[in-house]
C-alpha cells in the first residue's frame, strides 16, 4: 500500500480494534464521559447494570409483581409436618413452612434487602464523608484524631462490630440498618481522607492558593469534587457488601419481626430445618442475595476500572 506516510500513521491512530478505548475520542472529554464510554464498552459493566437494574425495578414494583401480599399465607391449609407443597399453578415456586407463596416472598425480600442496603450506605457515606472531609481538610491535629478513632474502629472485625450493634440498639430492621451504616463509616472516611490528600499536592491546587482563593473555596470548590470518584466506586461495592450483611445478621435473628417476614436472610434462616424437605426454600434465598451481590460487585469493579487512568486500555 502506498501513499502519504502521514495519512497512514493518521489513519492508524483512529481505526482502532473492536472493544478498545481510542485515546482519540477521549481528548477534551470529561472524566465521567470517557468513564461512561469505557463501561459502555465492558461486558462485564452490562451484566452487573442489568442484574442491579432488574433486582431495583422488582424492589419497586413489588407490589405490582408479587401474586400475594408479604404477610399473606395463603397456602396454611396445605401444609403438612413432612410434607410442603412444591410448585403449581397457584404456586410457582411452592410453598413455604408456614403456606406463604414463596415467589411473593422473594419478591418483597428484594424490596427489604434494597431499604436495608441503601439506607446502611447512605449512613455510611455521609458519615465516613463527615470524617474524611474534617481529616482531609484540616491536616494536623485534626486529621491525627480522626485516624486514630477510625484506626478504633477497623481494629473490629466488621461482623461483630455489626452484630454488637445491633444487639445493643435491639431486634429490629432499624438495628440492621444503623449497625451496617456504622461499619461501613471508617472504610469511607480512609477513602475520601486520602483522596484529598493526593488531590492537595497537585498543581491546580497551588494554582488556585497563588491567585488568592481560601483555603475554604479551594477545597470545597475544587478538592472535595475532583476526590469524589473512588469514593462513588466504594459506595457501588459497598451496596453488595450491606446486601449480604443484612442477610446474615437477619441469619442470625437480630433483623426482629415475624417467623413469615419476607426477608432474604430471614427466609434463608427459617429454611435450614427444612433442608431435606424442601431444600429450595433455602437455595432460592441464597441465590437472589449471591446474584444481586454480584451485579453490584461486578458493575463496581467495572466503574473503578473506567476511572482509574492506571488501568485504561491502551
């Protein structure tokens, strides 16, 4: 082939193989633009988006997709010592232990496992951003405090931490909530402390000191928004790791309410003495919390990836 070396070597740079990222298009764009464009393009990114979309919109619309209500226990009458209904046309999925429909169940345990886990993260991100902005900030004493009592509080094993919690607060979705929320706290507030502190030492920052911007503006304005990114990635992983938090301390009873809550630790919980009669009753659970983890887990790790210049494809 012959022809202008020039145009070829142009040519090559923009023609680029099916599934990479073209360093061409991202020239100009912003960071959350070519984050969104790489996820676009990672298989991985589309199965996490669309496990997570699907468990929200049965969280959201349970009471339209669900065939009973959630203390409904329509099935009573058919239940017997040894014997549990198994699937039918009235029944889907069969029975529980105490004749609730078990696909109704699974349906409005999503609705629980999603409250649970965006109200725990929401308490832990603010928090841990409370924490992480005060150390980031302020420097010195400040920031020494505030290592110190996070330092505290990773020094527990998040679980009994949790379960500690809980215990003292009391039996209920309440206690899950806050216990989860409170674990979570020092992981955020690590994250955001040393994202400002990379983001302190760049040049924009001296920049913007040199024309006479306090020290306020300077990192409320620039600073807090520019270290945002990882900690938006850690809340998305964070989602998963309070789905199944919140179903192994419901496991273990500190979640309150009924033998027949809908509740995916709960219902996973009550299905252990039913294991050799019914083992779906505990396989179904299981599965829902596994897969939803993994569709956060999945669409989290593909976020940090698209915004971590280090493991851009090339």
């Amino acid at each position: 082939m012959t022809g202008d070396p020039s145009a070829q070597s142009a040519l090559t740079d923009t023609v680029v193989p099916s599934g990479r990222t073209n360093k061409a298009d991202d020239v100009g764009a912003s960071q959350w633009r070519v984050a969104m464009r790489r996820l676009r393009r990672n298989p991985g990114a589309i199965i996490g988006a669309v496990i997570v979309l699907v468990f929200v919109l049965v969280a959201l619309l349970a009471p339209v997709l669900a065939p009973f209500p959630a203390e409904a226990l329509p099935g009573r009458a058919e239940i017997r010592p040894t014997f549990i209904p198994g699937p039918s046309d009235a029944y889907p999925l069969g029975l529980d232990r105490y004749g609730g429909d078990l696909l109704s169940k699974l349906i409005w345990g999503a609705r629980a496992s999603l409250l649970i886990g965006v109200l725990s993260t929401v308490i832990g991100l603010l928090g841990g951003m409370l924490l992480g902005l005060l150390a980031g900030a302020f420097g010195g004493w400040i920031d020494t405090a505030v290592m110190r009592l996070v330092d505290l509080m990773l020094s527990v094993p998040s679980l009994l931490l949790a379960v500690s919690i809980a215990a003292v607060i009391g039996q209920s979705p309440r206690a899950i909530v806050i216990a989860i929320g409170v674990v979570q706290i020092p992981i955020f507030a690590r994250l955001l402390r040393g994202s400002m502190l990379a983001q302190r030492g760049l040049d924009y920052v001296l920049a913007a000191s040199s024309l006479g911007l306090s020290r306020r503006t300077v990192t409320m304005s620039h600073v807090l928004p520019n270290s945002l990114g990882p900690v938006i990635v850690q809340a998305t992983l964070m989602l998963a790791t309070a789905v199944i938090e919140a179903a192994g301390l419901s496991f273990l009873g500190l979640g309150g309410g009924a033998p027949t809550t809908a509740e995916w630790g709960r219902m996973l919980a009550q299905a252990q003495n039913e294991l050799e009669v019914a083992p779906r009753l505990a396989f179904l659970p299981g599965a829902c919390i596994a897969i939803t983890a993994l569709g956060f887990t999945l669409f989290g790790e593909a976020l940090r990836e698209a915004l971590d210049p280090k493991t851009r494809k090339r």
